[in-house]
C-alpha cells in the first residue's frame, strides 16, 4: 500500500495546484458600442481560433456569436480591441475606471438554460461604450 503513496500525493498535488487562466482577446467590428453575446451551439457554432496562446474571439457586426468546442470562459483574462487595431479600456484592478467618455469594455455575466436535464448551454455578454453609456443601459445611474 505504501509504494503507491508517492502516486496518490502527485495526484493530489496536480489536482489542487491552480491552473493559469485562458487569454481571450475579443475583437470587435470598428465602432461597435452595445451589448455583445456570446453562446454555446454545439451544431452551428465556430470554434475559437487559438493564436500566440490567446483564443481569438471575434465577434460579428450583429454582436451575437455562437462557438462549439472548447469553453475558455471558465476561468480567463481578456483584451479587447476593434478590428482596426485600437485597444478597448477595459479593468486590470480592482475600482479601475477608464477616463471620462472613454471606449470600454463592461459587465460581464453568464447565464445557463437548460432542460431539466443534462442539456445544458451557456451564453456570455459584455457591453462596450462609455462608463455613462453602461450604466444607462443597465439602468445604474450614478452611483
């Protein structure tokens, strides 16, 4: 029994040891300013491109993309930027906020449908506009 306690404690050493984060950089049509989402479909959807250890997540002018495949949201750190090139503010820290009237990206929530069953798909959003612009479309106003 003893021989195979070295096994044992690697495994629940690997088990336990936290496990890097996913990159994601969204990319976004030039201009985008709203709400976009992101949903599981296992049938039609694309899979996410992985470039430089970054998944590559570009979202189309209607601001709905649908994937399959591998689900980097679990855990991950994103970028964003437009398909120009220019980079979208978006949180590194704790009470960061972009300048005033500066382009953002904002919010993020996940919500599950399922059946009942084991039927279960995911969908994620984020808002990209000015800190005012996402507070008035989610209702916050000044806090």
């Amino acid at each position: 029994m003893w021989k195979y306690l070295p096994v044992v404690l690697a495994t629940m050493l690997f088990l336990l040891l936290p496990s890097k984060p996913n990159k994601i950089d969204f990319v976004l049509p030039d201009g985008f300013r709203g709400t976009f989402i992101i949903k599981e479909d296992n049938q039609n959807g694309v899979e996410f491109e992985k470039v430089n250890g970054r998944y590559v997540v570009r979202i189309p002018v209607g601001g709905v993309l649908e994937y399959r495949g591998y689900d980097p949201f679990a855990s991950y750190l994103c970028t964003a930027r437009f398909e120009n090139g220019d980079r979208i503010w978006h949180t590194r820290r704790n009470d960061d906020k972009p300048a005033e009237g500066q382009v953002g990206l904002f919010g993020g929530y996940t919500h599950i449908h399922g059946d009942g069953n084991k039927n279960q798909l995911a969908e994620f959003g984020w808002f990209v506009g000015t800190e005012e612009e996402w507070k008035a479309s989610h209702g916050k106003g000044e806090r």
